[in-house]
C-alpha cells in the first residue's frame, strides 16, 4: 500500500516527455493536407458499403444470379471487412499505419477493378470479399493516423468530426452516385469509380503522409499474438456469417446455429488466451475502460440502425413505390447532407455541451426520425420522407461521440486497436440491422416482396427501439459518477 501512492501519478508529466511533443511527427503546416488525404480514402471506403446496394437489380440481370447469390456480393464484403477490423487495426500500431493505410488502398483499388471487369458470379463475390479485407486496412489506419496525428481535445474531435462528417455523406452518397451510375453507364462503374481514387491515394501517401512512420515498432520487437489473431478474426467473421445468412437460411439452421455457437467457443478461447500471451492482440485491461466499452455499444446500435435502414428504404422506394435508383438516391440524399453538417458542427457542440451530452441529444434526435418513419406512406412520395433529415443529423453525432468517448485517454501505441473494435462494433451492428430490419419487414406483411408498407414501417420501428437503446447508454454515460469513499 505504501508503494502505489507514490507509484505512477508523476510520470506521465516528467518521466515521458517523449510521448508527448506530437507536433514531430506532423507539422501543423502539413496536417490540412493528411487530413484531406485521410478523409478521401475514408469517404471511398465508406461509398462501397452502399453504392452496390442500389446496383444489386442489375447485376442479378446480367451475369444470370440467382437473388440468394446476389445477396452474397454484400455478404462477402461484409464479412471479411468486419472479421479483418481488429486485426487491421492491430497490425497498423505494430507495422505502421501508413504503411498499412497504402497497402489497403492498393489492395482495394485492385479488387474494385477485378469486380468491375467480372464476367463471373464467383470473380465478382471473391472480388467483393478482397475489396473489404482492404477496407479492414484501411479504416483503423485511416482513424488511428487521426486520433495519433492531432492532440486530444478540440483539435482531435474537429478532426474526427470531419471524419464522421465523411462518412455519413459517403454513405448516402453511395445511394445517390449508384443511381446515377447505373442509370446513365452500367453496374460495374460502380466499382470502376474507386480504381483511379484508391490508386492516386496510395500514390500520394507517402508525400503527404512522410515516408517514416513512427508507430512501426523495429522488426526485431514485433511480436503479432497469431493465435489471437485467427480467434478474434474467426469469431468476428463467424457472428457476421450467422447474423446475415439467419434470414436466408433460418435462424434454426444447424449451419447458422454452428457458426454462432463456434464463434461464442472462438470468442471464450481468445479471451483465455490474451491473458497469457505476452504480447497480446488486446490486452484484457483495455476492456475495462469506461469509455471504450460505451463507444463501442454505441458504435454498434449506429451500426444496426444505419446498416438496416439503408436496405429497408432503398427497396422500400423501389419495390413499394416503384421509383427508379436515381430518385431513390435523391430522396436519401438529405439525409447525408444533414449527416455532414452534423459532422462539421458538432465538435463546436461538444465543447460547449460536452460529448456525453451531444451523444444524448443526437440518439434522441435518430430515434423521433425513425419513429416519424413508422408512418410511411403507401403511395407516392411525402414530406414523411423528410425525417430521414434527423436520422442523418442522429447518425453523424453518434459516429463522433463514439469514436471521441472510445478514443480519449487511449495510449498512441493503442490506437490502431480502438479504430478496429469502434469500426469492427458498427460494423457487426450493421450486419445484424441488414439482417433484423428486413427480416422484420418480411415477417409482418412481406413487405421487401410483397409491395405492402406496414412491414416496413415494423422495421421503421425496430430501428427506432435501437436509437433508444443508445440514448440510454449515452444518458447513463453523461451522469456524474459519485466520488467513492476509498475503504
């Protein structure tokens, strides 16, 4: 007891002075620049999650799929995207975040080409799988080169603003810009467009980014825990597997069952495992951080409601009421625009309100936009629609009060990790709001196949159960915590 008042409480001040000049690495004069570069890879990664959406009708038409094969094309990136997350973000603190951030640019930019050129079903769904393992890359190292490169506080969730600003535009426009492609060239531009994007990125990175790379640990330190490596990797990808193949195959398939039951065995043995290693993937005291388990809840309920609202009003526009992709698009659009004001704005809100309380108000404001959803009309278009405003406004604060909650207090050593669990929960959310939402639909009027609306409005619902849910773990994080009597 003697020894820990003393222990560490001065060290961080006197004893690490190299841990904290972050002007080194990146010049403010530099910054504007890495920082547009950074959000240019993010926002084409992020457009691929739904330009292809909207470009699944015509794909199934030419190369002959039948609609459970064509549902693959999103399974499959999926999939190797979110079992890949923690990994990449991993292998990025311990091999360089730039160095990763450029190998997962090239590796996306080629998959994206080998995907618009697929005469095949199987070239196409196996281009689609090595398309996210490159987004895997990408994303953690995009967000670490963030949290890593500006110093926590104004600066940090500017930055991370902007980042989720990005993201919530090029998620919706993906919706908009895979109409237009379809309509007016053909479905494989929607892959074609990321070849030239991806290519000039990973081409201009080290300029712009430097050729040294700080966070790559020296060769001979690197010891990368494999075996927790292929558990988490598995389980991941085994949950994604489960959750998105449950409506296909029934959630009472023996397969999905397996895959669940695997992955819970997977995840059990991993957390045994990082116990023991001496270097591991994550280690178990990260878990325990406050701000990192509430981010992470958070990113994943986004992720539900975002990843299944997408898909149920996509097909709700086109099937329901029968528009074509290009107005389905406009119609989202709104929603992205507000998405990116949101992002901008909303770290001038977080200095003044404070994180906890913006991510109250920003859940609540996607939860009343999902509930005005549960009215959606039967026929034709109406101002209903306009809400989608609000849930894009929910959307991006939530994307930044996350990452900030989950990123804050993290060691740099550690950041490449939290960027892959904080896109790694969204992402497993979004694989079980694709999932859930349409199966909702389905179940109560047929309402993805049979041209009805009330399953629709169902899913409206579901998605607004889980806007609630993250108002309450945001409401419960944005109370004072009482001083505790030290007994």
């Amino acid at each position: 007891m003697p020894v820990t008042a003393p222990s560490n409480r001065p060290e961080p001040t006197t004893a690490t002075p190299t841990a904290t000049p972050a002007p080194t690495p990146n010049p403010p004069r530099r910054q504007p620049l890495q920082l547009a570069l950074i959000l240019v890879a993010a926002f084409m990664v992020v457009l691929d999650f739904s330009i292809v959406n909207v470009a699944l009708p015509s794909i199934e038409r030419e190369l002959h799929m039948p609609a459970d094969a064509v549902q693959w094309i999103v399974t499959g990136y999926a999939i190797s995207f979110g079992g890949l997350l923690i990994l990449g973000g991993r292998a990025a603190d311990l091999l360089g975040r730039r160095r990763m951030f450029v190998v997962g640019l090239v590796a996306f930019a080629l998959a994206s080409l080998a995907g618009g050129l697929a005469q095949d079903p199987v070239l196409l769904i196996a281009a689609r799988v090595v398309q996210g393992a490159g987004a895997a890359i990408v994303a953690p190292a995009a967000l670490s080169l963030i949290t890593t490169g500006f110093p926590e506080g104004p600066e940090r969730t500017r930055a991370i603003g902007l980042y989720g600003a990005v993201s919530s535009v090029g998620f919706v426009a993906g919706q908009v810009l895979g109409g237009v492609l379809v309509q007016l060239t053909s479905w494989r531009a929607v892959f074609l467009v990321n070849v030239p994007v991806g290519l000039i990125a990973a081409a201009l990175s080290p300029a712009v980014l430097g050729r040294r790379d700080p966070a790559a640990a020296p060769r001979k330190r690197i010891r990368l825990d494999v075996r927790g490596a292929l558990l988490i990797t598995g389980a991941v990808t085994l949950v994604v597997f489960a959750v998105s193949q449950g409506v296909t195959l029934g959630w009472t398939s023996p397969l999905v069952i397996a895959a669940a039951a695997t992955a819970a065995a997977a995840t059990a043995f991993f957390m045994k495992a990082e116990t023991r290693h001496p270097a591991p993937l994550i280690r178990p005291a990260l878990l325990h951080r406050k701000g990192l388990r509430d981010g992470t809840t958070l990113a994943f309920l986004l992720g539900l409601w975002n990843g299944g609202e997408m898909l149920v009003l996509s097909l709700y526009l086109q099937q329901v009421l029968h528009e074509s992709p290009l107005f389905t698009g406009l119609i989202i659009a709104p929603q992205g625009v507000v998405g990116f004001a949101a992002g901008v704005i909303g770290p001038r809100l977080a200095g003044k309100m404070g994180v906890r309380r913006l991510l109250v108000l920003t859940a609540a404001a996607a939860a009343a936009g999902f509930l005005v959803l549960t009215r959606l009309p039967a026929t034709g278009y109406s101002p209903v629609l306009f809400v989608v405003t609000l849930i894009g406004f929910g959307t991006a604060g939530t994307a930044l009060g996350s990452t900030v909650l989950a990123s804050r207090g993290m060691a740099d050593a550690d950041q490449g990790l939290v960027g892959g669990m904080i896109n790694t929960s969204r992402q497993i959310g979004a694989a079980v709001g694709a999932a859930l939402l349409p199966a909702v639909a389905v179940s109560v009027s047929g309402g993805m196949q049979g041209g009805g609306v009330s399953g629709d409005r169902a899913a409206m619902f579901a998605a607004a159960l889980a806007a609630l849910a993250a108002t309450a773990v945001a409401w419960r994080a944005a109370r004072p915590v009482p001083a505790r009597a030290a007994s």
